[in-house]
C-alpha cells in the first residue's frame, strides 16, 4: 500500500463545517495546501503572490509588519535570498535586487543626490548611465563633472574636481566599453567624511562580478552590478543589485525602492539565484579563454590594439592585478575604422553579434555604432556638446567581445576567419 497522503486544505481545517457551505466559486478562491515541515525543497521556490495574508492588526502595526514579506514591492522571499547570496559574495552589510541593472544604478543616484550636488563621473560609461545622469539628474539640477578615463591621472583629475557640494563619485571598472581598470582603493579614499559632509564612492563592478573584484574591500561604499550579465549568467533574465557598506545606506535604498517600485520579480530572482550557485566557475573559465584570444588578437596584423587587463600591454594591467582575481571575459579591439568594424562583427559565426555579456555564448557588438553610438545623444537645436561629456574617446573601429563558454581554440579560430576576409 501507498504511504503517500492525499494533500490538506487550509482553508477547510480553517474554517471548519462552515467550508462545506460555501460556493464552488469561494471554495476554489480559499483553498490552498497545508505546507508541514516536512516540506523543505532544496530549491527555493519562485514565490509569486502580489501580498502576503496578516496574522493580525497588531501585527500589521508592528514595526516593519512584524516581518519582510507584506506585499510584494516590499519583499519576496525569493528575491530575499538572492539577495543574502549576493550580500555574502560581495563582503557588505546588505543588498536589495532591482528589475534592472539601470534601475540599480539610477537608485542610488536619486537616493544620495539632491538639486545642487555635485556628482564626479568617469566617462566614457555604460550608455544608460550616462543618458539618465544628462537627461534627468543634471535636468533636476544636479552639478556633474565628468572625468576622462582615456588619459593619464584619472585619480588626481577626480581628486581636482571634488567641490565643496561634491557628494559623490561614480566609476566603472573594467569600464564600458573601453576597458578602463579604475583603481578603486585610491579613488575611495578622495571620498568619506570630508569638512564639507560625507562623499560617497559608488562603482560599479559589472564586468568583473563580485566573483573577481570586491570594491567594498577595497574602500568603496557602494557597489552595484547588472545581474542580467554575469551573475545570472545564462542571457535569460534581466536584473540587477545594489549592496552597500553600511546598513544606514541600505535603509536609505529600501525606502527609494519601496517608494519608486523597482524591486526584482521571484520569477528573475529564481533564475539569478541559479546563475549566482555556478557563477565562480563560468566566470573563470570565460577569464581564462579572453587571455587566450586576447593574446591572439594583439598578434593579428589586422587588430590595432587591444584592451584587456590581463595583457602586459595594458595601461592598467598593474592595478587590475592587484585589485581582480581574474581579468575577466570583457575584451575590446580596435580594427581602425567603422568599415573593417562592421564587417568583422558580421563575419563571425561561432560568436553571436548581439548586445548584452556575462552570458554562456560569446557575443560581439560595435559601440560606436550601437551600446555607445551617437543616435543615442541628442541635444536640443544650438545646444553644443559640452567637452568630455560625449563618447569621443570611443573610436569607430573599437569592437567589444563578452567571451563565454566555447573553446578558446574555436573563438580564436572564429575570428581568425573573420579577421582574415577583411579586405585591406
């Protein structure tokens, strides 16, 4: 005979006699399983519900509702325990999840700045950082100084640039698309308590993941990452993550997100929560095969230079190894112009030409013409570009190449083929 027990109802052991009175419509709107101890599944499970049932008003008006979960916004379970995995990854005193890296990144900017601070910003960045820092932080009257990361001295240009309302610096490192390594520990120090008040030192690490790089350790006070990239890890979710250094910096996040209602789902949360228990070994080995291509790529004739920390040719090279464990699967070469670009990013057929990284397939773009391209800067009639603040440093034959999880030896081979059918 079976031991297996048909499942309980809640709602009928709850309700008692009174259940069997009730519609087919209201039976089927109370009913749920009794979930006993015995069930404790291995996998957290997607936690879909929009609220969570109150045990009593007293409970509802006790502090934070006597517990995280409320309604949704406010907390998930699932999103909750991305969210510790994150925290123990990065070294922090707490992380929150967002429904997009974007989302992760403008959080802090309108959580820590005010009309009439000052923000010190690298650049070249991410597109979507910088379009959201000119079309609405400095339209909301936020002072911003950009710094060039293409030249020499980035520390003392940012260490110049600090005013008396500077209330934060923002870098990437490595940098999108160009592959800067910002030295972090040096840069953080320019920042925390000052006479003026507080200059908080935000980076963030996306190409490197909490898997090879750990600003916070290094001095910064918040980090932030896209989870759509290496930390989901597989290019099926979209996500992203914030941890900060002290739990008064979380706080002041939680009630930005909870206000502006841009926590991650359950269902992206369970597939970040998959891509976070795999994400030292994908990692890795995509580390491993970039200096594998990277290292051919300086060696092709048609290849004007390549950008990729690991290499001794680097401009940061000496700083990324002492700050990564790894040098990670971001890798950009210039060709020389637009044309050789395209036909290049075209040519492969091992690599996918796609925007996006992080993930199991290799993928190839063109920034000038698309992640940085100038379609996505455009300026009122008589307004002028003001300089630093545009992609010039970007040039039009820069490649930008996210290695995944392929042999090394195919990758190069796929672009060995592709660089070999240029026509000179």
């Amino acid at each position: 005979m079976s031991a297996w027990v048909p499942g309980r109802n809640e709602a009928r052991e709850r309700l008692g006699d009174e259940f069997d009175k009730l519609s087919i419509e209201s039976k089927l709107s109370v009913s749920r399983s009794v979930i006993d101890s015995s069930a404790n599944p291995l996998v957290v499970p997607i936690y879909h519900s929009s609220t969570y049932v109150i045990g009593s008003l007293d409970e509802y008006l006790a502090p934070n509702h006597g517990g995280n979960f409320l309604y949704r916004r406010c907390g998930n379970p699932t999103s909750e325990t991305a969210e510790v995995m994150i925290r123990e990854l990065e070294g922090g005193a707490a992380t929150l999840t967002y429904n997009s890296g974007l989302a992760a990144t403008n959080a802090v900017f309108l959580a820590f700045l005010s009309a009439g601070d000052h923000l010190v910003c690298q650049l070249p960045i991410y597109s979507g950082t910088h379009m959201f820092i000119k079309n609405t932080l400095m339209r909301f009257g936020v002072e911003v100084t950009w710094v060039d990361t293409s030249r020499d001295g980035f520390v003392d240009k940012v260490a110049h640039s600090i005013k008396k309302n500077t209330k934060m610096i923002y870098v990437e490192t490595p940098s999108n698309p160009v592959m800067t390594v910002i030295d972090v520990e040096s840069v953080a120090k320019l920042g925390g308590k000052t006479a003026n008040g507080t200059i908080l030192t935000v980076v963030d690490s996306t190409f490197a993941s909490p898997i090879l790089q750990k600003p916070l350790d290094l001095g910064a006070d918040i980090v932030l990452h896209s989870c759509t990239k290496y930390m989901g890890g597989h290019s099926d979710m979209i996500g992203g993550c914030v941890t900060t250094k002290t739990i008064e910096l979380w706080n002041a996040l939680k009630m930005q997100q909870l206000t502006t209602g841009s926590s991650m789902s359950p269902f992206d949360a369970s597939l970040l929560i998959r891509g976070l228990k795999t994400a030292s070994l994908r990692v890795i080995r995509c580390s491993e095969s970039a200096l594998k291509v990277a290292t051919f790529l300086e060696s092709h004739p048609k290849v004007k230079h390549v950008w990729y920390p690991g290499l001794e040719s680097h401009p940061n090279h000496k700083i990324a190894k002492k700050q990564m464990r790894h040098f990670g699967g971001m890798i950009a070469f210039d060709v020389g112009d637009s044309a050789t670009a395209r036909h290049v990013v075209e040519a492969v057929k091992l690599i996918v030409f796609a925007v996006s990284l992080g993930g199991t397939e290799s993928l190839i773009e063109h920034p000038a013409s698309m992640s940085h391209g100038r379609h996505l800067h455009h300026h009122q009639d008589g307004e002028k570009e003001n300089a630093g603040e545009d992609f010039s440093s970007i040039s039009e034959g820069l490649i930008r190449l996210s290695i995944g999880l392929e042999d090394a030896d195919d990758l190069v081979a796929d672009l060995r083929r592709a660089l070999d059918s240029v026509h000179n």
